[in-house]
C-alpha cells in the first residue's frame, strides 16, 4: 500500500543515543496522526523510527525502510 503525507519537515541533529544522528521529523498538515520520525542511513535510504530514535522493524509484509528511486 501506499501512504501519502505532506507537512512540515524538521531536521534534528543527534539523538541521545547517536549524537551524530541526523534525524527527519515530518509533522503533517492535517494535523492529524502522528509526527512521521526518520534517522538518514544515507543519502538514498531512511529508517522509520519511534519517537525516540528507535528503528521500527518489520517482517515479511511490512518494512519500516524507505529507499530513493529514480523517477521514470
């Protein structure tokens, strides 16, 4: 499935856990569900992470991993 958001971004730098994190909040516009939490692996791959910077981790139907593609 896919899920659409727009919304304001943050850009948080470190965590307490990895001070040289650097993390992507996403508030959305509607103000409706929750603050989207993201710490950059690199420049073409972020984690979903809780609220605390945890990394979510998923199974065989759902990855919590989002990766850049080329628009065709």
């Amino acid at each position: 499935a896919r899920y659409v958001s727009t919304g304001k971004w943050t850009v948080i730098r470190g965590t307490v856990a990895d001070p040289g994190a650097i993390m992507y909040q996403l508030q959305p516009d509607s103000g409706q569900g929750p603050v989207l939490s993201f710490k950059k692996a690199d420049d073409n791959i972020l984690f979903m992470t809780d609220e605390n910077g945890n990394l979510l981790v998923g199974n065989d139907y759902v990855s919590f991993t989002l990766s850049r593609q080329q628009k065709k």
